[in-house]
C-alpha cells in the first residue's frame, strides 16, 4: 500500500498546510501547525486516511432495549485492589491507560497481572522499551511462572496490529504508547501526532476486536500524563501509579473510569518478589505513638468507595516573621487560611502571629473537605499544647459560618473507624446514625464552638 502524505493542521484554527511552517497562513498563529493524516471523501463521508483496517464500529441503529451487555462482562485480574480500581475487573474491548514516574512499578504490575491472566486467557505483551531477555530476567527476579505469556518486542503500530490478528489476544499490554509510531506520519515516536495517531488505531483495534488492553504512558516533570490531552479522551480507564521512592508503599489512583467509580484507590506494597497488595491500607497511615501527642488528630477520609483512616498533624509555632507561613503537605494551602480565619471569627482563637504546619501522615493528598474539622482541632490542640483523648476520630466540613457540614459516607466512615478500634467520633449532626455504632460513643456538633467544647 501507497504511503499516505501527511499534512499539517493548525490546532488553533483547523487550517491545513501540506508543509511545516512556523506561522499558520490561515489565521496567523505561530507554533500550532501539528503532523497529522489528511482527511479524504469515502463512501460514508469523510474519513481518515490510514488507521486499522478492520470491521466497521458502525453496527447500525438500535433502541437502548435492543442492546445487551454480556452476562461476563467484567473478568477479575488475580489481584483485589487493581479490580477495585478498574471497577470490579476487566471489561472487554476496554482500553486503560497507567502513568506514572519512572521506576514507580508500572511494567512489574502489568507484568504480574498479565503471568496471573494467562493461565486461563490468552494474552500478549508487546514491549518497546525492554529486550525479551530483559523481561524474561524480572520475570525470574519476581519468581513468577514462565509458561503461558506471550511476548514481542515491537514499535510500529502496523507490525503490532498485525501480530494481534494473528494471536488474537483477550488481555494485550503495550509498554509504552510513546515509543510506539506509525508510517503514516513522518514525526519521531514520542511526538504528538504519532503518539495521538498511534493511540487511535489500538483502540479502534480493542474495540473491533474486543481485546482487552493496557497503554503504558510516560509523564512529564509535573506528573502529567505526556502526549496529546485526546489521549485521556481516547480511552476508557486513566489510572495515575504514585508512590514516594523513599516508602515501599504504591498507591493506583483512578481519574477517570467509563466502568467504575472514578477517584478509586488501590494499594500495593513494592517487595523483593514484586508488589503485594495492602488489605488493610488504614493501618500504614496511622502512627502509634507510644503516648497521646498535642497536634495530632486522625480523620476517616473518602477515596472512591473506600473510607481510609489517615492521621493528621499540626505544628503552631511563634513566628518571627511579619506574613506568618501557612504551610501544608497533602492539604490545600488556601484552605487552611480560610478555616484559621473561621476559627478567628467564630471561637476567638487567633494565629495572626503564629507559623502553622500542617501534614498527612503517609504522603496522602486529601482533596475532599471533610478534613477541615481535623485540621481545626488539631491546630487548636498544638496552640494549647494539649493532646486530644485517644481513640478519637473526627471528620466535617467547617462553613465560613461556623456551621459543621456533613459529608458523604458518613456511616460507612465511623464503621471502618470503630473496626479499628476508635471509641469516640466527633461529626456533623446529620452524619450521627440514628442507631449508632456498637462500642463507639458518637458526639454530633453542629457548630464550630460545640466542637470545640466537646473536646
């Protein structure tokens, strides 16, 4: 087949160049023309040129009533918290993109994922980053069994598809979508265009197909996905891989999800034999201290559908500085400004000339507001420097009112609290069950001061 000629596409108007240049000629924009596949005129309207020659997604039109979904729909990976976070198992024809630092433990998952699918499915992983010797030496490193994964060493896109159609893989992985390119365009693997175009035909080949596949993605300094931002629009599943290489512990974040809950979280612990998961991640983020310590309150938090125990920790100093610091870690900075000033205005307790730090044990991010009655009372318990009663738990959201909002999952939350042994809960007036929770004493506020008293 003829190659195709690439064309050039602003991306600020659409305009199309049959060469690079530096200005659009169409608009006047500078540094927007990008490598792309012309569109020509088909039998069906206008269409790209290249792209995977396979059946058509157009199946025709049916009513909602019509189309059924398979009775085996989702297909369990062999490991608890990965089908947590892609929303109960593999779903066929799905296509999930993982990213993460270098390093993080993205290939080791995917290789003990697809070794775990093999023995009963049939799979195959394409690699462009590593030798099939390489592959081979952590699968030893890692003990897991030889027998059953197929591999290929393999870059270009059209060599891919075409091993595919011949092994007809229900799971394949491709490690990773930036060294994967295309002869269509003329750019280097890695670039835009080949990473957008590249990324196209694989999922229109899952989705023909009804293979299952994994796209490993690189990121860039700032920890953003690298590539086109279609690329998350491409896919079903964005998962980000996280972890602090200083700490063996690994978590697996959805942010997107077409088949589950998105915000889900998956723990693993990085070992000599692999990454192992963590049933019980609670307990890593909570430090036993050997006695009650001023500053620290532990709060149930809310990561998808999972409520986590994380400990909360505030440090109020003197400060010799005209703009006292208002310093966090794993907390957004604006808001714990605003939640000093609700203490100010609505209990009298100022910090106008204090240092605050606040910190979340175990390098989580808390996003969600029902941290900001923990980082209040904690902030108030380092300025008296006055521990709180142990076996306490608190979590709400403070209003610039002084009002105690209620959070989602509220009783999910003091039951995974009271399964870790806390005996009394201080939370908003509407999250208070009306039955209460066995061993667990349950103090519900409903403004700023009657928390503060019911300390």
């Amino acid at each position: 087949m003829a190659k195709t000629k690439a064309i050039y596409r602003c991306s600020a108007c659409g305009g199309e160049s049959p060469k690079w240049a530096g200005q659009c000629p169409d608009c006047g924009e500078w540094n927007t023309l990008v490598e792309g596949l012309p569109v020509v005129a088909g039998p069906h309207g206008r269409q790209r040129s290249g792209g995977y020659a396979g059946a058509t997604l157009n199946s025709g039109i049916k009513t909602l009533a019509e189309v059924r979904p398979r009775e085996d729909s989702r297909t369990p990976t062999a490991s608890g918290e990965l089908d947590r976070v892609l929303g109960g198992g593999l779903v066929a024809g799905s296509v999930v993109l993982i990213g993460g630092d270098p390093g993080v433990g993205k290939s080791t998952l995917l290789l003990q994922t697809m070794v775990a699918l093999a023995g009963n499915m049939s799979t195959l992983y394409v690699t462009g980053e590593e030798s099939l010797e390489q592959v081979s030496l952590r699968a030893q490193r890692l003990q897991l069994p030889a027998a059953g994964l197929r591999l290929v060493t393999e870059t270009h896109v059209e060599e891919i598809l075409g091993h595919a159609a011949r092994e007809r893989p229900q799971v394949m992985v491709i490690d990773s979508i930036q060294t994967v390119y295309t002869d269509q365009l003329q750019s280097a693997p890695g670039s835009v265009a080949q990473v957008r175009e590249s990324a196209a035909q694989l999922v229109q080949y899952a989705k023909q197909s009804g293979t299952a596949m994994f796209l490993v993605g690189h990121v860039t300094k700032e920890g953003a996905l690298a590539g086109p931002r279609v690329l998350e629009h491409m896919v079903d599943t964005v998962l980000y891989f996280e972890g602090d290489t200083g700490s063996p512990y690994r978590v697996v974040r959805a942010i997107k999800n077409r088949f589950g809950a998105v915000n889900e979280l998956g723990v693993f612990a990085m070992t000599d034999r692999g990454l192992r998961e963590v049933s019980n991640p609670s307990a890593i983020f909570l430090s036993r201290h050997e006695a009650a310590v001023p500053g620290s309150v532990v709060m149930v938090t809310r990561e998808g559908t999972r409520p986590l125990l994380v400990e909360v920790q505030t440090l109020v100093t003197e400060s010799h500085l005209s703009n006292p610091r208002r310093v966090t870690v794993g907390l957004d900075q604006n808001r714990l400004a605003m939640l000093l000033a609700v203490l100010q205005r609505h209990a009298g307790i100022t910090m106008y000339d204090q240092d605050v730090f606040v910190n979340v044990v175990g390098g989580v991010r808390v996003t969600e507001t029902g941290a900001d009655l923990a980082v209040v009372l904690a902030a108030l318990s380092s300025l008296r420097d006055r521990p709180l009663s142990e076996g306490l738990v608190v979590f709400g959201e403070v209003g610039l009112a002084g009002e105690i909002r209620p959070v989602q999952g509220g009783q999910e939350r003091l039951r995974e609290a009271a399964k870790h042994g806390f005996k009394r809960a201080i939370v908003a007036r509407a999250n208070a069950p009306k039955r209460g929770i066995e061993g667990m004493q349950i103090v519900s506020v409903g403004r700023l001061g009657e928390a503060i008293e019911a300390l």
